[in-house]
C-alpha cells in the first residue's frame, strides 16, 4: 500500500538567535497542502518572499547551508530540513522573521520533538519516491571528501569522518531507518575545534556563537588563562578541558556525536533534492559544499529519468506544427547544415523535432563510402538545432538571435544512425533559462530505440538589429 503524504495537525512555533548573524529570530512551522514540499516564508521583507528548499537555490554552504530566491535570503537551514526528513513530514511552510534558522542548541531535538508533540496528519497525495537506478559518485581528492550512493529499497545514510585530530579519531554513524532519527540523530550537535573557534568570533562570523550551543574539541595543549580568555570572549564562567579532549561545559550525548552529527547534516542537505528517495548512501568527510553538489547531482538524475519516461510518439500521417518554411524562418541554417525536417511538438519546456536520414546527405560520401553511419557530432548539431527553435521562442524576435554552444556534457551514444532512418529528436530543458543561458537534455530516437543521449548549454547571443 502506497505511503501518503504528511503534514502538521498544528502550526509550531521557536526563537532563538541565529548561530552567525546573532540576529533574534521567531520561526513558524505551518501545515501546507499536499505536494507543497518544504518552503521558507521570509515574513519580514516586503511582499513576504517565499524561497523553495532546492539544491539549485543554494547560494552558500562555507558555515551553514544558505538560500536565495526571489530577492530573498534564508540560513542555516539544514537542522530545520533535517527534522522534517527524520519525522516523515512532507509538506511544510516555514515562516521566519530573521535572514536566519534560529540555532537552538545546535542540534534538531527541539524541532523532532516539538514535531512528535504536535503530531502529524496523513494527506491525500501518495507519496512520491525517486528511486536510484545505478550508482552516483561524487569525490573531491583534495579535500578527501567522498560520497556515493548505491540503489537500495529504502533509504539508509553512513558518514565517516576523520579530521587528522588525535582527540576527535576516526569516527563513523549510521542511519538504516529514518523512524531512528528522533533517537538517534536529532540530538546530535554541531561540533567546532577551539583554534577556530577564537577565528571565527574575532572574525564576527559566529555572531550568535555560544560555547552552550556546540562540542567544542581542544586538539592542541591549550592554557587554562587561554581558556579563561576563551570564556571572558563569550561571556561564559570559565571552563576546562575534560579527559575526552572537548571542553566540560556539556557532556557528550554519544561517543560519535560529531560524526552523527554530520549525519544530520547531510539529511537536511540532501532534503534539498526535493523528493524523498531510496538508495544507500556513504560519505566520507562530507560538508555542506560536498552536500549540496551531491544533492544537485540527483536532481539531476531525478529530472534526467522524468524525461526518459517520455519516448515522442511520431504519426507521420498529422500535420507538423512547424514545417521546412517555418523552420527556415526561425533557424539561419541551411544546405548542407539544415538538420531538422519538421517540428511536431512544442512547448515551454520541451521540442520534439524530426529529421528523416537519405544517403543522398554529403557527408556519406566520406564517412564512410562502403558503410554510411551519420556522424555523432552531427547528431549534436541536430539535437541543438532543435534545441535551438525551443529556447530562440523565449525572445520576441528571435530572427535577430542566434545560438552558441558553451557546453557539451554527458553525451553517449547508443546506436548507429544509417540512411533510411527517421530521428526523432527531443530536448527538454534542465533548468529555467537565466541570462540568455540555455541547460538542455537532448535525446535522439529511432523508432523506440534510443540513438543518443547527453546535456546541451548554450547562450542566446543578439547577431542582428543592436541599434
């Protein structure tokens, strides 16, 4: 039986000052209705913006996960994320009067628990399931980050960190089933090493930074007139370092609480893909940075296998919405460069163009005489040409514009194209377009086959009428 989605029985309120603005901040958690996903109310600002909790919305990830949509800004939004996931909450609006989560104590008990207090209810809309079909891998030498996941039946989380601290070790948490977060995983909290800490607060960067509200690791011999200065900065009583290595103003609530903790970390990132998924997934040093570049690759593959669902159905017996004439009105192509036949699909998002293969094209008289096979770069040619009546249709004029290639990306090629072929060519936008820059998917068919496959970009450059 399918799961449904959830929403809260109750809106739920906290404040609390954010970790690095310092600024007070109220924040509202709201019920919202089916497939309405995790969206933050900046209440506030003018017009009240709302920003969409998206990978693609990502402005900042150096000391905490930042979003920026429509003129607006949110921070320090990945323990707010991650209690949504951990309890199973599907749809949410996040009201906040501050440019910042508020940290709490720098874990997700207080949301977890405030969730289970107020309770859940089930919505119509079934729940939807992005399902990993082969393995993804992200790696970053330099930085020994790495993170890969595996296609699995439910979703499960592994983090090993290590940090070439004496103090800290190597230290690994797991996660199999989300219904362990609120026990697990929530209460874990932020952790910072005490030769950063003094940076970052001379820095005024950890502004609403508190030695209550993070583990502190000493992983150096360290002074106690060091650490009664260290406490005089925060305003603290003074403190003193604690066999563990961290310093005796809070009791470890798990030997790995810093390696859980980053766990919860890259739940909240990874909430950022926007749909809940099934696969296993291990990382190894993993940090916002890392997080949401893997968060970014499987909306990628998300979107890239909605749009491999779709195979054009081509009738030749219907008319084209756009013929050779209306093509030539539109493309400045022509012999022996004009690739597209006809257009028979078109809207917004995506174009479906056809181009039937002859051996009378020039190029088969070199490639190859005894054996015609049309040229991959040429089947890139012509998927950009249709790729290009899509994206010319978003400008007013678009005889005046021309398309230039900036990116050929992940292009495979699957079969030969031979005389006598009918290519049915697809393009679908990845991504919307943004200062004349085009994200396309390209996909070539023949019949129910698929020929190629791969991304497009490209800028829509003015060519004519600039007085």
């Amino acid at each position: 039986m399918a799961e449904k989605q959830t929403t809260l029985k109750a809106p739920i309120s906290f404040s609390g000052k954010g970790l690095h603005t310092g600024v007070a901040v109220n924040m509202t958690f709201k019920p919202a209705p089916d497939s309405h996903g995790y969206i933050f109310k900046r209440v506030d600002l003018p017009d009240q913006p709302l920003i969409n909790a998206l990978a693609e919305n990502v402005v900042e990830t150096s000391r905490g996960t930042v979003l920026e949509e429509n003129g607006a800004r949110v921070s320090t939004i990945e323990h707010v994320l991650a209690s949504f996931v951990g309890m199973k909450i599907d749809n949410v609006l996040i009201e906040v009067d501050g440019p910042e989560a508020p940290i709490l104590d720098g874990s997700a008990m207080e949301f977890a628990n405030a969730i289970e207090k107020t309770g859940t209810v089930e919505q119509e809309t079934d729940r939807k399931y992005f399902i990993l079909k082969e393995k993804l891998e992200y790696y970053d030498e330099e930085q020994g980050i790495h993170i890969i996941a595996y296609p699995d039946k439910i979703q499960s989380l592994n983090v090993l960190i290590n940090y070439n601290s004496k103090v800290l070790g190597n230290q690994y948490a797991s996660l199999e089933e989300v219904k362990n977060f609120q026990e697990e995983i929530a209460p874990c909290r932020t952790f910072v090493f005490l030769h950063e800490l003094e940076y970052l607060a001379q820095n005024n960067l950890i502004k609403g930074g508190d030695v209550d509200n993070a583990i502190i690791i000493v992983d150096r011999e360290v002074s106690q007139k060091e650490l009664d200065r260290l406490a005089d900065l925060f305003n603290k009583p003074h403190v003193k370092v604690q066999p563990e290595g961290i310093l005796n103003n809070v009791e470890l609530r798990f030997a790995n609480e810093p390696a859980r903790h980053k766990l919860l970390d890259l739940i909240g990132d990874l909430a950022l893909v926007g749909r809940w998924f099934k696969a296993k997934i291990i990382a190894t040093r993993p940090g916002h940075t890392s997080n949401n570049e893997f968060a970014r690759a499987l909306r990628h593959v998300m979107k890239k296998a909605a749009i491999q669902k779709k195979i054009p159905a081509y009738n030749p017996n219907l008319e084209p919405l756009l013929d050779i004439n209306d093509i030539k009105k539109r493309l400045p192509h022509r012999y022996p460069f004009l690739m597209v036949d006809k257009v028979i699909q078109m809207d917004e998002k995506a174009v479906v163009g056809i181009k039937n293969v002859t051996l009378n094209e020039p190029f088969f008289m070199g490639h190859f005489p005894d054996e015609p096979v049309m040229p991959g770069v040429l089947l890139i040619e012509a998927s950009a040409q249709v790729g290009g009546m899509l994206v010319l249709g978003t400008v007013p004029d678009p005889e005046n514009y021309s398309t230039y290639f900036l990116k050929i990306d992940k292009v495979k090629f699957k079969r030969k194209v031979v005389p006598g072929d009918t290519l049915i060519l697809k393009t679908e936008l990845l991504e919307p377009i943004r200062r004349g820059i085009a994200l396309v998917f390209a996909e070539i068919f023949v019949g129910n086959k698929l020929v190629m496959e791969g991304e497009l970009m490209a800028q829509i450059v003015k060519t004519k009428g600039n007085d």
